[in-house]
C-alpha cells in the first residue's frame, strides 16, 4: 500500500514536472549516438555547459571512431583538458573507439550489456545512449541531479546511483524512464539547487516532504 502511495505521488510529480519543463530534453549536444556516448564520457565530474564549449570543436576534428586512435593520448588529452580528469577520460574515449571500431565495425551497439563492456562506461553513460540515441529505455540515468532530487522527493533512501535507479525503476512508469531524469535536471538546475533550493516556487512543492515550507528548514545537498 505504502508502494502504491508511492508509485501514486511519483506519477504526480511527474506530471507536474512535464508542465513545467515541456521542453526538458538530453542537454548534451551531439548529432550521432557515437558523439553522445563521447560526450557523456566526457560529463563525469563536469558540466553539460563545459562539454558542449569542447566538443563544439571536438567533434569537427574527430568525425568518427577511427579519428580518435590516429592520435596520440597526449594529444586527445589536451584537446578534453578542461572538461577534468582527461587521462582517464582520454583512455576511455580511445578504449571505447577502438572497441567500436574492433568489434562493432565502428558503429555504437545498440544493447546495455554490449555498451557496459565499452571502457569507461558505466549504467549511467549506458542509459544516456540507449535513451536518448536509440530511444530504448533500458534504466533511469542517475546523476548528481537525479540523485538529489529523488532523495528530497522522498523517491529513495539510497546514496549509490545503481541502488537509487533500481528504487527509481520500480516507481516510474517505464515511458518515462528517459524523460524522469530530463525533468529532474532541469527542475535540479532551475529551482531544487544543490545549496538553497526555491521550495516557495516550487512546482512540486505540494508532494516534497523536505520542503523547507513544511520542515523549516532547507534541504541540504
Ligand atoms: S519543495 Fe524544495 S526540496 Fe522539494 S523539490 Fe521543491 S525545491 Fe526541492
């Protein structure tokens, strides 16, 4: 019964949110599901704003898979230097070339469990693709947003992005798995900030146990 409540408040704020944010969409911009899948690569720990300022030029020099294993580590490293950690991100571009390359005649597949064996790419990389490149819903991207915003919707109680998608999987109607985290993002980045969230302006403030209009006192992070 608890669950169904649950489930009930979930649709609710879903489409709230949906009012709220009919433009809500994936804010990374590439025009292939290889370039997405780079440009989430490249997302871990940095902005959406940072990584679409570097692959504006990114993606003019490197067009396809092959592009990046014509250079060198060094040299792809500097080109991503700002979006942080370019090493280890450098290594997973070019691993994950390669076995796109190797393996899928440099074409990304089109399965979770394939894109999870891609180095560097984990569900939350995985889920991006699938979603938003070949439209399958195969999970809900959990990220800093998602994260905070399910907590404080008393969606989960989880800390671990996979538990959080698991509980997120069981109350979000599988239509909108995709869509749920665009809208979290966005109301994430708008109104239900890390730091000072807007609960007066919020448009699911009605649903939000950790309103500070209720509580007294502001969500933390
Ligand atoms: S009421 Fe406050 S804490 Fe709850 S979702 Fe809205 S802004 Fe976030």
């Amino acid at each position: 019964m608890v669950q169904e409540d649950l489930k009930q408040r979930t649709r609710k704020i879903i489409r709230t949110l949906k009012r709220a944010y009919p433009g809500a969409t994936c804010s990374l911009n590439h025009s292939n599901a290889f370039e997405l899948l780079i440009a989430t690569i490249l997302s871990a720990q940095c902005t959406d704003e940072r990584v679409n300022l570097v692959t504006a030029d990114l993606f003019r020099k490197y067009r396809k898979p092959e592009d990046y294993l014509k250079v060198s580590p060094t040299e792809l490293q500097e080109d991503i230097r700002t979006t942080g950690f370019f090493r280890n991100k450098a290594k997973a571009i070019q691993g994950t070339s390669k076995m796109v390359v190797d393996h899928y005649g440099g074409k990304v597949p089109k399965s979770i469990d394939q894109l999870l064996e891609l180095p560097g790419v984990a569900r939350k990389t995985a889920n991006v693709v699938m979603g938003n490149a070949f439209g399958v819903a195969s999970g809900v991207v959990v990220d800093t947003h998602v994260t905070r915003l399910s907590r404080r919707l008393g969606l989960t109680v989880q800390k671990q992005a996979e538990k959080i998608e698991t509980d997120l999987m069981q109350l979000v109607p599988k239509k909108d798995w995709v869509i749920f985290s665009h809208l979290l993002i966005a109301h994430g980045r708008q109104i239900c900030k890390a730091r000072n969230p807007f609960c007066a302006d919020c448009a699911v403030e009605k649903y939000c146990p950790s309103s500070y209009l209720k509580t007294g006192v502001v969500p933390g992070s």
